[in-house]
C-alpha cells in the first residue's frame, strides 16, 4: 500500500509503502512498513502514489513528487542510473 501523505497537516505523516496484510473476512490484520524515509524533518522528498507487482517478482512504485517510477528487487544489490 503506498501512503501519499498529508498536505493539510501541520505534522505530516505518510509518505511511505507499508505491507497490509488481511483477514479471510478482508478485515485487515496488520500494517507493516516496507519503505520509509519519504518525510524527513515534517518535509517530504518523495510522495509513493500507487504500487503495482510485476510478474519477475519486483515492485514498481509511482512517486508524484519526485516524477519518478522505482523498481524495488530482492536478491543481488543493483542501482539503476539515472
């Protein structure tokens, strides 16, 4: 689940990709962050809008404020340019 974020608040919270996980009913059973360190210091570097799993098992994560699009991996440590 990405959290977008307050723009409202004087204390901003959100800003991050949290696992959620259900009950069989649909009623959730918990919230686990997954990404943090959008909101640094009450001032966001980055807004997570939407999250969509790909078939090799990543995950793309759509950033509003930023502009940009990341590909979260598991296994080897890789760095895409920019």
């Amino acid at each position: 689940m990405a959290a977008h974020g307050s723009w409202n608040r004087s204390n901003k919270f959100g800003g991050d990709i949290a696992v959620v996980k259900l009950n069989k009913d649909g009623s959730v059973k918990s919230v686990e962050p997954f990404i943090t360190g959008f909101l640094v210091d009450n001032k966001y570097i980055g807004r997570p809008v939407d999250v969509q799993p790909m078939k090799d098992g990543s995950l793309l994560i759509s950033d509003d404020y930023d502009g940009a699009v990341y590909r979260v991996t598991y296994g080897n440590a890789k760095t895409a340019n920019r």
